[in-house]
C-alpha cells in the first residue's frame, strides 16, 4: 500500500477525460456507499449491490472505481458469471463491512479482484468466510486489510476452492494483511500464492489447504501454497479456553512451497487441550499430511509454541532456511492408516500410477517487478487491468513459470534410488523422506530435528544450542528418548545420512538414535560423515537399539558409521552404542568431558571417547582417540556369545584411565570398577570378545 496515507483520496475523473486502453474491452463503472446512479460516470455512481448484478448479467469484464467510504454487507452479494474488479487506489478510504451474515460470493466466474480495501466484520459472525470463491479461474486481492477487530472473528476471511479435482482455480494475496480471524484463507483444490502480504493474530490457521473432498481419495496434489516475501504471525493469540492456535499453515495432500517467508509465534494448547493421538497440541509453524513440501530461500520457523514443522508422511526439503526457538523444530512421523488419504500404490514410481514430483512454485516478480499500486495515477480501464497485463496466460500463472520443473521441485535429486533408500523399503516410506540442507537449527527447546520411522538426509546445517528443561537436567545426565535437549532424534529410522554438518552445544546429544536400521544389501544405515560434533553436554552420538522392542529390526543390529568426522568436548560419551554394529575411518574422537550419568538404572561418571554395551562388532580404522577423561574406547558385555573388535592403525593419546576399558567377572556392563586394557605401540589388540547381547 505504498504512496496510500489515511484521508488522502483519489477521486478519478470522469471516462470521457480518461485515457481508455483500446485493448479493454469491458465496462467500467464508478460506485459509492449509496448511490443511485447507473454508474457509467463518475457524478452517477451506482451502489455495489447493482454493481454486482451489472456484472451477473453481462458477458464482459466489469471494472469498477470504489469512491470513499464504508459499504455495509449485510447480505449475500452473488456473482456466478463474468468478471469483476473492484479497485480503490487506497485501503484507508474504502471499507467494505460485513455484518452478521454479509458476505461476496463468486462462483463460476472467470475473473475476481479486489484491490485497495479495508475489510471488517461484525464481532459476532460465526463460521462463514467474508469472501467466498468457488471455481473462480483467476482471483487477486491486493494491498487491502482485511481485520476483524481487536480480537479474532469466528470465521474466515478468503474462501478459495474447486468443486472437482482438476479445476483451474488460483488466487494471489498480494500487498496485503489479514488479521483476526479464524482462518486467513482457506483453500481446497486450488493454487494460492502469499506475496509481500501478512496473516496474523488469527484464531485457528493462517492457511489451510487440501484436497477439494473429505469423503475421495485424491489421485495427485490438488492444492499448492506458494509463500513468497511474507509473514504468517499468530502473535501468540490464544482462545480463553487454552486451546490455542492449530498452525500457520496447514496443508493436507498437496504442495507448500516457501521464499523469504517467516512463519512463527503459533501458541499451542494449554496442557489437557491436546488434539488426537499423534498429533501435536497446536502451535505448529507448518503442519503437513502427506504433501510435498519446500522451504527454500531464507524462510524461517521461529518461535512456535510446538513444532516449527510438524511433517507426516510428507516429503520435505528444507534449504537455506533458519528453525529457531521452537518447542520442536522439524518433527517427522507418520499417519495412523486410518487418517491416510493416499493409497500407497501412488508412491510406487513403477506402478504407472505415481505422485510425479511437483513442479511446484514461484515467479519472482508478480506484476513485472512493479508494486501493486504504488502511486495515485493507475485508474481502471487505462493502465491497471489492460488485457495484455494483468492476467495474460503466459504471464501471471503460466504453466511453465509458477511451478517450473527445473528450479523449486526438480526431479527428486536429492533422493536417488540408488544412494539414499534400500530398495526393500515400502514406497510410501521411501517417498515421505527428508532433506535439510544449509540450514541453521537453533535454540529449540526440546530438539532440534526429530525423525519417527521417515528417512533424513542432512547437508551443510547446524544443530545447535537445543535447551532442553531444568528438569531434565538438575542431576545426572538421563540419557533417553523422555529427555530434552538433542540436536537431533531418530527412532524407528532406516537412513539416516548426515554429512557436513555441525552438532554443537546442545544440553542433551548431539545425536540419539535408537532402531536404526540394518546391513541390508551393503548399505550403511547411520552415517556421519565430515561432520564435527562438539560441547554437547550429555554425549555426543548415541545409537542404541532394543533388540525386543525394534519396530522393524527383527532382532539385526542396527549400523552406526563415522567417517572422516570429528567428535570433541562431549559430556560423558562421544559416541555410545548398544546392539550396533559400529565402524569409523579416519575420524577423531577427542577430549570426552566425565559427566554422572545415569543409564539402566546405574548413575556413573564417563568421559569415554567411545562407549559399547552389547555391541555386534566394532571396528576403528585410521583414527586417533585422544585426551578423554576416562577411557579412549570402553567395550562393555553381557555373558555368552562371542563378538569381536577391531583396530587399525589408531593413535591412542592421553586417555586418562587408558585407551580400552573393559569389564570382567567382578564388574558390570556399564563399567562400574572397569579394568584397563591399555595398548601399546607394538601390541594394539586386534579384537576383543565379549558376551551375549542384552538390552540397555
């Protein structure tokens, strides 16, 4: 709304001293509050309720000059033909006022806009939107504000949808806010983009989108959400109940795609206020089911109440993006089967009936590079609306252009078949997987990035400073999945690579892992790869599996690789495994801090640089364990079967009780009264047996 002051108006002249585009070939009216006239001229405004009639029962366009002040809504205006434009040149001089019941209603037309309006409704409205579009090809609203007063109304703003799975519906917001309501916008089977716009202080969702029908199965994405060079703020706005708000967006089989947008400030529900069984008690940033997400270009989730993004069976990519002081930050996890919408054989690549990746999101520049309004002097019929302009088909939603192949959702890079999911994992499995790249997590308060049964692929990002609660934290350190503070959690995971990246300066681990995945076909299940861990205050990584508890393991250690990585400054354990099958080359395991800890119901004090319990092999190739509190390695048993260790060409320095702990007869798996086994130069062990797995 830029060059648009309160009290100052622009009056436009009369057409016959208006310079008309010859090209526009609809008809353009002028209307007042309450005017009488047929609206052709400027001193004969007609009202908006014959406006829109005009418009019902003509064949073209009708463009149309809102003059200064308030229009009363108080009943259903209804358009099902034609197009219309309803322009102001500012918000502050035109407010449209819905009452009780009022609302705009366009269904079936071609074109809508409304451009330059302050939109408010009565405080006691339940339920239906302000603005109702259904099978609208083309929709804009534009440098307008909508509010529903100092608190939220209990409805939606903007309605947008399709009656059938593959109509052509889309709707821009550009330039504009919409505050206190219930829902901002929501849509179904429609493309929405958010440009240079704002959503705040609403009572439930600033975008909810999905499929166009609760009751049918979709076959392919009917939705897309495009945010670019916005903000989606709930403010922290809470109902007095405690219920809090459900999310910033919300998206349910379909595609959400961000640039330089913030999400943030979603308040989650007052303990007892909680939703269903595996879904978070509100407050989510971005909540997705089965969709296609990517949140790219300087996007960032700051300070939700419960997971900056809560992803279930979704595919996410998130790059070069900031996840900061959420209660969560990325949370991953699946749908009960009875909430799925897809059936599984649409993830199947080979089943010829697929989800093609999307070719999802965003022209850079929504009206050639040109502020929407930005001065007093684009009057309607001459510059503004010309037909090659402003909805030309090659310009304002091309095909090629608003979901372009080759840039927002190239084809599926990130994951080749070849490289990230073995092929013995279910299609829906393989497709809802994860990629984080350069990305920065920060001060979330219980993890960072958290994985349940969904594959993780992490590049070039940070997982740091995780606070965790003064709870979990006032004695020994409690290592386990009830605890707080981790960069990153994982449970029920079958890949899980992290390469480049920075684990640093949480108060719980770095990384804990438990059920990963086996040796299946050759591939490396757990890997980190030149990556640092550093000052993480109860450990380093940690990768346990439970061998009668795995949800998928049947019994098969998991596999834990470190290659060419540092861990350094850890409290307690740089790496700790149980029932893994553990191997590292060329990595650095340095300067392990003692910590009391307490595991299987034992509090100990540790400063191992690598910790075992009932570990099915473990193998240290070209690496140095150096300056640890306790041990270099401690390799802690049960009784019976024989497992092995290996070590080769490993540099031993400084480890303060000796490079190899491990226990005997006289002491416990957890190393209570180890005995040392330090090696020497000329005698480094090549294994050493220990007994019969059990569970941690």
């Amino acid at each position: 709304m830029a060059g648009c002051q309160k009290g100052s108006f622009l009056y436009i002249p009369d057409e016959s001293s208006t310079a008309r585009n010859p090209d526009f070939n609809g008809e353009v009216r002028y209307v007042s509050p309450n005017g009488d006239g047929d609206g052709s001229k400027y001193g004969h405004p007609t009202n908006l309720e014959a406006l829109v009639q005009l418009a019902e029962d003509g064949s073209t366009e009708v463009v149309a000059s809102l003059l200064p002040g308030t229009y009363e809504v108080d009943g259903e205006l209804s358009l099902s033909s034609g197009a219309l434009s309803l322009l102001s040149p500012c918000a502050s001089s035109v407010t449209l006022d819905f009452g009780a019941t009022g609302s705009l209603r366009v269904n079936g037309a071609t074109a809508f806009s409304l451009v330059g309006a302050t939109i408010t409704a009565d405080s006691e409205r339940q339920d239906a939107p302000l603005i109702a579009l259904e099978d609208v090809t083309t929709s804009v609203i534009a440098n307008s504000h909508f509010t529903g007063g100092t608190k939220p109304v209990s409805a939606t703003a903007i309605s947008v949808r399709a009656s059938q799975p593959g109509s052509t519906v889309a709707l821009s917001v550009v330039g504009s806010v919409i505050e206190n309501y219930a829902t901002g916008v929501d849509a179904r089977g429609a493309a929405v983009r958010l440009d240079r716009s704002i959503i705040r202080a609403f009572r439930d969702r600033g975008i909810w989108a999905r499929e166009v029908d609760d009751d049918a199965p979709p076959s392919s994405y009917e939705t897309a959400v495009v945010i670019v060079d916005s903000i989606i703020d709930g403010l922290n706005s809470s109902l007095e109940d405690g219920s809090g708000q459900i999310a910033g967006v919300q998206i349910q089989a379909g595609v959400l795609a961000t640039a330089n947008a913030r999400i943030q400030n979603l308040r989650k529900a007052a303990a007892g206020a909680g939703d269903a069984e595996g879904t978070p008690r509100r407050g989510a940033g971005v909540w997705s089911e089965e969709s296609y997400l990517r949140l790219f270009k300087d996007t960032i989730i700051d300070r939700n109440g419960e997971p900056g993004v809560f992803a279930l069976d979704s595919r996410l990519w998130i790059d070069q993006a900031q996840v900061s002081k959420n209660l969560r930050g990325v949370s991953l996890g699946t749908l009960p089967e009875s909430s799925r919408r897809f059936d599984d054989a649409v993830f199947d690549p080979d089943s010829g009936q697929g989800l093609p990746v999307p070719s999802a999101a965003f022209p850079t520049e929504t009206f050639a590079g040109t502020p929407v309004l930005s001065n007093d002097e684009r009057l309607p019929g001459d510059s503004f609306f010309p037909d090659d302009f402003f909805f030309p088909d090659d310009f304002f939603f091309p095909d090629d252009f608003f979901f372009p192949d080759d840039f927002f959702f190239p084809d599926d890079f990130f994951f080749p078949d070849d490289f990230f999911a073995p092929a013995e994992q279910s299609a829906r499995r393989v497709w809802a997987s994860a990629a984080v790249m350069d990305t920065k997590f920060d001060t979330n308060k219980t993890v960072a990035l958290e994985s349940r049964g969904r594959n993780v692929l992490a590049g070039g990002s940070t997982f740091t400073n995780t606070l965790g609660s003064d709870e979990a934290f006032s004695g020994p350190r409690q290592v386990s999945f009830a605890n707080h503070g981790h960069g990153v959690l994982l449970e029920d995971v079958r890949s899980a690579y992290f390469v480049d990246n920075m684990f640093s300066d949480n108060a719980g681990l770095g990384l804990l892992a438990r059920d990963m995945g086996s040796n299946l076909e050759d591939q490396e299940m757990l890997l980190i790869d030149r990556s640092i861990v550093i000052d993480n205050d109860a450990g380093g990584l940690w990768a346990q599996n439970d061998l009668d508890t795995g949800t998928w393991t049947g019994g098969m250690p998991g596999d834990f690789h470190v290659r060419n990585s540092t861990i350094v400054r850890n409290g307690g354990a740089g790496v700790f495994g149980s029932n893994v099958a553990f191997v590292a080359e060329q990595s650095q395991f340095l300067y392990t801090d003692m910590a009391d800890m307490e595991m299987a119901g034992h509090t100990l004090g540790v400063g191992d640089g690598l910790h075992f319990v009932n570990t099915n092999g473990v193998s240290l190739t070209n690496s140095v364990v150096a300056g640890n509190g306790r041990y270099g390695c401690f390799l802690g048993t049960g009784s019976g079967s024989l497992v092995t260790a290996s070590f080769d060409t490993v540099t031993w320095i400084d480890n303060a009780s000796g490079g190899i702990g491990t226990n005997t007869e006289e002491t416990d798996f957890l190393g209570h009264e180890p005995v040392p086994a330090e090696p020497t130069a000329d005698a480094i062990p090549e294994s050493t047996n220990w007994g019969d797995p059990g569970k941690l």
